[in-house]
C-alpha cells in the first residue's frame, strides 16, 4: 500500500503500476543524463549533441510531469467516484438491511403467532387426550376389576377342580371304586354307541360269572363280553421309576398284572355256545393303553393268541360302531320278509292308483267335451243375441219350432 496525499493506492492498481514506469523512466533519464555529463568530459565533441539532446529529455520530462499532474488528477477523480460508489453502495446495503431485517421481524411476528396457534392446539389436543386417557384408564380399571373378579371365580373353580382331582385320586386309589369308575365310563360309552336293547351290563353268564357288559349280537360271532380293567398302580410305578432297576421290577409288574387280566377274561367270559369265540378288555386309560402297544407289544400279541382284544375308550367306541352296523344288517335280515310284504302292498296301492288316475283321466275329457259343447252354445247365442239387439228382423232365420206369439198371456181365473 502507497499513501500520498491523504490517499491510499494499492500497489495491485494499473494506475500506480504506471505512476512507478513513469518515475523508474524519469530515473533512467536521470542515470542517463548523469552517464552522458560523464561521457562529456571523455569526448568533447559529443557536448553539443549531448546538450540537444539534454533539452529534449527536458522537454520529455517535462511532459512527463505533465503526464503525471494529469495521472494525479485521474487518480483523484478515481478516488472520489470509488468514494462516491462506497458510500451509495453502504446506503444500499443499509437499505436492504433496513428491509431485510422487517421481513424478520414480521416472519418472527408470525411464527410467533403460529408458534401461540399451535400450542393453544396442543394444549387442547393435550386436554382432549388427557380427557380420553382418564376414560380409558377408567374403563380399563372397569375391566381390570371385571377380570379380577373372573380370575377369582376361576380360583374357586380351580380349587373345586383341585378338590374334584384329589377325589378322583381317592377314587383310583381303591380298586372297588377305580372298578366302579371303569364301568361307569364303559356304561357311557356303550350307551352312547348301541340301542339299549343290544347290551346287558353286568349280565350273568351261565358258569355263574358276572360281566361288566354283554353285547347282544347275532351268530356269527355271537355275544360278545366286555370287562373293563385297569392296572393302576403298575402304570403309576412304570412312570415314577428312575433307575434301570426300578424302570425292570416295575416293567415286570406291568406284565404280570396285565397277563392276569388277559388269563381271568380268556377264563371266565370265553364260553363255547353261549359267548362269541373272543372278549374285549376295556383300559379307562389312554395312557395305558399307549404304554402297552409302545413298549409292552407281546403283551397285546399274547392278548391277541388268548382271544382277548384290548380296546381304550377311543378304540371301544369304534369297535361298538363296528358291532353297530352288524346288529342293524341282522335287523334289516330278520325284517326282510315284512319289508317284502310291505312292498306287495304300496306295489297294489300304486296300481289302484294307475287305474283311479285313468279313471279320472276319462272323466276329464268327457268335462273337457262338455265344456267345449257349452261354448259353442254360447258362441251361437251370442250371435242371435246380438241380431234381436239391432231389430234384424227380416234376417231372422225361421225357427225350427213353433213361433211363440207376442200376446199377453191370459190370467186364468
């Protein structure tokens, strides 16, 4: 930076670059002009032209001061005209500022404004949501103590259900009433399957042994004995055991108690002539019965080679359905020969009713002609009808009869 008089001129400026040529050139002229009285005391000769040619760089450097007044003069009109140009500029700047900062101010008024909206808005939303959350909370309390209350009653229930359970365990701990219980299930079952004229239970066989059911059907097979069964306390010492040799003594309980069962139903309920060549066991148990066809299966064959089928509840049932359809085949057999009589029967009762058909077939054509005979009747009186309403006497055709005279008749006295 370079200040002269007062002003301040960058160096970058083309106008001070010239200003500094013009000043280097007048220094050259300087250096010249002392190199040249120099070389005027070498040669003489040369002060003449030397001297010419000093006014000339007079005269140049003369209009190079000119040169320069006229560069200062330009710099100072510069120098006003940037001053000028700052000064409206900095009065435009602060014009736009001015209007700049009112857009802000009335922007910040309306989101002020807005911001006041929205959150008198959120306050009543907030109200609003405030207001349902305490009827949901009410409601939600409501149907909290509505399921407390349910829960209780299934706490009685459950504890009712516990009692009903230790019953039932006191039930299946004896084998009086674990047998009652057996047949009370097979009683269900078999009712449910079969009439009730297809089955005694408890039915007395003629060796004087009592069955738990006897079912009624037709030879062959013959009837057939179901006894129910149940070896609790092998199947309950089958599962609590826990070492190899508990899991074998309770295995072998398992089988023992189980070949009994299968020997006394073979025994006493397999009776030639009067029983069906067979028995059924009933297990009360699924349980049971899935532990023996899993892990005791020669069990189940030697049941099979002594005669005696091992059913569980759902088997039972399918097995009565089976028996089901065999005791309605013999029913349908032994109400054959009525059926064949009904049948002659409705065969005469539908040949009656061909003929009262034909019959009434006859009847309504001779209605049928009737009809027709009295409508061409009235098609013809119609006509002459219509030939005495309009006086046509003259066309009148002559009546086959005798003309009835238009006299008044005479009143007998």
């Amino acid at each position: 930076m370079i200040q002269i008089g007062g002003q301040t001129y960058a160096l970058e400026d083309p106008r001070v670059l010239i200003s500094l040529g013009v000043v280097a050139l007048v220094l050259l002229v300087l250096i010249l002009l002392i190199m040249a009285v120099r070389a005027a005391g070498r040669s003489a000769r040369l002060a003449e032209p030397l001297a010419r040619q000093m006014q000339v760089l007079g005269g140049h450097v003369q209009q190079l001061g000119m040169g320069q007044e006229q560069l200062r003069g330009g710099l100072q009109m510069v120098s006003d005209t940037q001053s000028n140009g700052q000064a409206q500029m900095i009065q435009s700047i602060e014009a736009r500022m001015a209007h700049v900062q009112q857009q802000m101010q009335d922007r910040l008024a309306d989101n002020a404004a807005r911001t006041a909206r929205n959150l008198a808005e959120m306050q009543e939303r907030m109200s609003a949501t405030l207001h349902g959350s305490s009827k949901q909370t009410t409601t939600s309390l409501t149907q909290l103590q509505e399921r407390l209350a349910a829960i209780d009653r299934a706490q009685d229930n459950i504890t009712k259900l516990s009692g009903d359970v230790l019953s039932l365990q006191d039930i299946l701990s004896n084998k009086q009433t674990r047998g009652a219980f057996g047949e009370i299930q097979l009683n269900d079952i078999v009712s449910k399957a079969l009439p009730r004229d297809s089955y005694t239970m408890q039915a007395t066989l003629s060796s004087g042994k009592r069955a738990d059911c006897l079912i009624h059907l037709p030879n062959p097979p013959g009837p057939i004995v179901i006894d129910s069964k149940f070896p609790l306390e092998a199947y309950e010492a089958l599962r609590a055991a826990k070492t190899d040799y508990e899991i074998k003594d309770a295995a072998r309980a398992m089988r023992v108690a189980v070949k009994t069962h299968i020997n006394a139903i073979s025994s006493k309920y397999i009776i030639e002539g009067e029983t069906a060549d067979g028995a059924l066991m009933f297990l009360p148990s699924e349980a049971v019965y899935a532990e023996l066809h899993a892990n005791f299966p020669e069990l189940v064959r030697e049941g099979f080679a002594a005669r005696v089928w091992i059913v569980s509840p759902t088997t039972c049932m399918a097995t009565l359905n089976t028996m089901r359809a065999i005791l309605k085949d013999a029913r349908m057999r032994e109400q054959a020969g009525a059926i064949r009589k009904t049948l002659k029967l409705l065969h005469r009762d539908v040949e009656l009713v061909v003929e009262r058909v034909g019959k009434l077939n006859t009847h309504f054509g001779q209605a049928r002609a009737d009809l027709e005979g009295l409508g061409t009747a009235a098609e013809r009186a119609g006509k002459r009808a219509a030939s005495l309403d309009n006086f046509d006497f003259e066309e009148v055709p002559e009546a086959d009869g005798p003309v009835i005279p238009l006299t008044k008749p005479v009143q007998s006295r």
